[in-house]
C-alpha cells in the first residue's frame, strides 16, 4: 500500500476489522517510506469462497494492492472461468462445422455436440460430488474433500472432446457408407452399429483404464483429473455413443441424413470411407 507510517496504522486497523480476518502482522515499509507491506492471515482456507470474499474486499480500499500465493490462485482461477465460455463455444460451432463438412447432415453433428455436452456435464457432476461433496470417499480413494481445481473443467473438455468425436466417427462413419451403399437408414444403423462398436469398446476400455490409474495417486490434483477422465470416456463411449447414438439414428430414419441443398451446393464433398470412389477403368481384353 502506499503512504506512510499514519496511512499504514489506519489501513492496518481497519483490515483488522474486515471479516474473516485471523490477524494482521506488522507492517513493513519501504527504505524510502513510500510502501508499506501488509501480511493479513485469512481465518478459512486459500480456497473457501470467504476468502476470495476477503481479496475482493481488500483491493476495494483506495491504495490497497493485493498479492501473494492465494491473491494469485483466485486471480488464475477468475481467469480460467472466464475463458471457459468462449472456449466451449469455439469447440462446439468448430465440431459442427466439421461434422457437418464430413456427413453432410444437419442433424448428426447437433447430436454429436449435445452428446458430448453431455458426457462433460456427467463427469463433471460425478467429480464434484465425490471429490467436492465426499459422496463415496469411502469406495473411492478420495486423499482430499474440497475444491475441485480450476483448470480441470478446460482440460476435461479439451480431451474429452478428441475422443468423443473420435467414437463418434468411427461408428457413424460406417453407418453413413452403408447409407450411401443403398441400404434403407435402419439397416444402416445397424450395419454400421455393428462393425464400430468392437472399436470403440476396445478404445475406450484402454482409456479407461488408462485414466483410472491416476486414480490412486497420492496427488489430490492428479486423483481428481484421473476420475473426471475415466468417468467422462465411460459415459460417452457406452451410454451416449453406443446406446443414445443409435437410438436416436434409428428414431429419425432418413431424416438423419437431410442436408439442406443451399448448403448442399457450396459445401465441398469429402469422402471420408471412399463411399464415393471412382469407377475403375475398363481393362483390355487379354491378347492370346
């Protein structure tokens, strides 16, 4: 803070007298009297909401600047809140976007996405309730109830994200050959359900098993990410890309496959099975 010895006497009372304050040390100033340092120990934790409370209240008062280790992780973690939004958004129209170019439907990328939103809002639930909450702290490994970290949310998106669209490729990808091949949507469904459901399952099981390991680290940090992880490929890969995912396809029938001819025609054709391969050129007779 800036000011001398008086200043700092009267912003030192009346920190003392903000709530959720445990003590205030004794001021140190500058060698030229112009800055006076200020140690104020919180009664809560660095991450209970008092004493983001407490940072807020502090850098109110007028020539009061707030820092240290926890003034920096609640400044980090305002950050990371803030970026989420957007971050979650440019992921979700740059899948649309991309689904769409790939299937050419409308309707399958908004399924995709939703899918996805899904498996992300599931394990972020259950990461919460069993590391925040310290619901199953028993059956779970859990070294540490409280907070979960802040930067989790954006790394669970991130690579859930790759491998839901992943699973989503691999079994739609096929559905929509055997579409293109002539065969009724239904058929399709199944067909395609079929031959890509033995990959995803084996994908994700190593996944799983993968991020279940961290599980039993130590690490409170690693543990969380681990089980968020785990949760997050177990709900996408079983209960919304082979179960909600065909379902649905079956439900909407041909009407999965409807792409608006406006975007038909400016929209570049990818071929991403060879559904759409050359015909081969006619071989001369052979010569005896």
């Amino acid at each position: 803070m800036d000011g001398g010895p008086a200043a700092a006497e009267r912003a030192v009372a009346h920190l003392s007298a903000l709530p959720d304050v445990a003590a205030v040390l004794p001021p140190g100033t500058s060698p030229d009297g112009r800055t006076t340092a200020v140690t104020v120990v919180p009664e809560h934790g660095p991450d209970s909401a008092a004493t983001a409370d407490l940072v807020e209240a502090m850098r109110a008062e007028p020539g009061v600047a707030v820092t240290g280790t926890t003034a920096a992780n609640i400044d980090v973690s305002q950050k990371l809140r803030d970026a989420l939004p957007p971050f979650l958004a440019v992921i979700t129209v740059i899948s649309l976007a991309l689904l769409a170019l790939a299937f050419r439907s409308v309707l399958v990328p908004v399924k995709a996405v939703a899918g996805f939103l899904l498996s992300v809002a599931a394990s972020l639930g259950a990461v919460v309730a069993v590391y925040q909450w310290g619901w199953l702290a028993d059956a779970v490994p859990v070294n540490k109830v409280g907070p979960v970290a802040s930067f989790l949310p954006i790394l669970l998106i991130a690579v859930l994200f790759g491998l839901a669209m992943d699973y989503q490729v691999f079994l739609v990808s096929r559905m929509r050959e055997v579409h293109a091949a002539g065969a009724d949507a239904r058929t399709a469904v199944v067909s395609g359900f079929a031959d890509g459901a033995r990959v995803v399952t084996a994908a994700a099981l190593i996944m799983i098993a993968v991020f279940g390991g961290f599980v039993a680290s130590p690490d409170p940090i690693v543990q969380s990410m681990g089980f968020a992880l785990a949760v997050g490929v177990a709900v996408d890969a079983f209960v919304v890309r082979m179960a909600l995912v065909p379902a649905v396809m079956a439900l909407l029938g041909r009407a999965a496959w409807w792409f608006p001819r406006p975007l038909d025609r400016i929209v570049p054709h990818v071929d991403l099975e060879g559904t759409e391969r050359e015909p081969e050129p006619e071989s001369e007779p052979a010569r005896v």
